[in-house]
C-alpha cells in the first residue's frame, strides 16, 4: 500500500475526560455503540487507521476491542 493512499480518521469519543469533575460516559451500551461505528469506519468507509486514543482509560479501550467482532 501507498503511504498516500492510506485513509485515516480521528474520533475523540471523550468516553473519560480528564477533568476531574467531568462524569464517564462509558457502559455497556456505549462499548456497542463504538464498537459498531468502528467496525463502519473500517468496513464501510475503507478506513486504514482510526484513532480513537483521545479521552479513553485503558479500560475502555479493553471493552471497545471486546466488541470488534468482524465475523458479525
């Protein structure tokens, strides 16, 4: 693949904000939704690399990979 050709996306999904008087929005239904879109930017839209770093805990990122299933 050509570096040019690459197709990129960044989505801050701001699941655990870093403010401390911010509230999480992250549970089950939420894991879903993003899952979901992911699995769209990737199949649907061709994505390469999506970010999704920006504001979320390393528990989220264990949750959200658990509901990457490409098979469904």
């Amino acid at each position: 693949m050509l570096l040019y050709n690459l197709r990129m996306a960044w989505w801050n999904t701001a699941l655990s904000p870093a403010a401390p008087t911010a509230k999480s929005k992250a549970n089950d239904k939420t894991y879903i939704i993003i899952g979901n879109h992911l699995k769209r930017l990737f199949t649907e839209f061709s994505c390469d690399l999506v970010g999704i770093i920006c504001e979320v805990s390393s528990e989220d990122v264990d949750h959200i990979s658990s509901n990457l299933d490409f098979t469904h």
